[in-house]
C-alpha cells in the first residue's frame, strides 16, 4: 500500500490547511488507506457509514433510471464530505474538507488524483 500512502500524502500537502482526512474504501466499508489531520478523526467509522451512503446512493439513482452515481457530497456545520467511486465502482474514495473550503478545489484535486489511486490499488 506504500503508493498509496504516497498518493494520499501527497493529496493532504496539496490541500493543505484544507485537508482534514481521507480514506480510500471497499465496497465492505473497509479502508484500505487513509490518513487525518486530526487525531480524534475515526477513520474506520467514517469509512464504514460512507459505505451505506455509497449503496444507497447508487441503488437510489439506478431505481430512478438518473445513471451512475459520480459523487456523493455531504455538508455539515462543520464540514464537507466528498465520496466519488474510483475504477469499476468497487473501492471509493472519501475526503473531508471544512466548511469554507474552496470546493471546485477539492474536486480538481479528486480528479487530478482518482486515476492514480485507483491504479495503485492492488486489484
């Protein structure tokens, strides 16, 4: 996983102060990688709700016939929470950003980067 957590690095230094966790995730709800800038994040709790999110999500979308679910955005008083599928739909990837993040950003950074985890992960 050591490519991945050089991708991962990498996407929190180009962030920067608008970073505060990623995770990159199973279809299990399982993360495979992720770090935080915050040390009372829970990554493996995050990881395993977006998971349901992710599901739910694309069986909503495919129910209504609105085509692939590309991302999932949830925001909270605090926070914004990015979720998009990587590859063939089996792992995603989640990062979470604050509030007053400037997310057309953090959305060129998911796409700069979303290739290249997706090729790092073993598969």
């Amino acid at each position: 996983m050591a490519k991945i957590d050089q991708l991962l690095q990498e996407i929190r230094t180009e962030l920067g102060g608008d970073f505060v966790a990623t995770d990159i995730v199973g279809s299990d709800g399982i993360s495979i990688a992720g770090t935080s800038a915050n040390p009372g994040y829970d990554g493996s709790a995050a990881s395993a709700r977006f998971a349901m999110v992710m599901k739910l999500s694309s069986k909503v979308s495919d129910k209504l016939a609105l085509g692939s679910v590309q991302e999932n955005m949830a925001t909270t008083a605090d926070m914004i929470v990015l979720a998009r599928y990587l590859g063939n739909g089996s792992y995603f990837w989640v990062i979470a950003v604050p509030k007053d993040a400037t997310l057309g950003s953090v959305r060129m950074v998911m796409n700069e980067y979303a290739d290249q985890l997706w090729n790092a992960i073993p598969h």
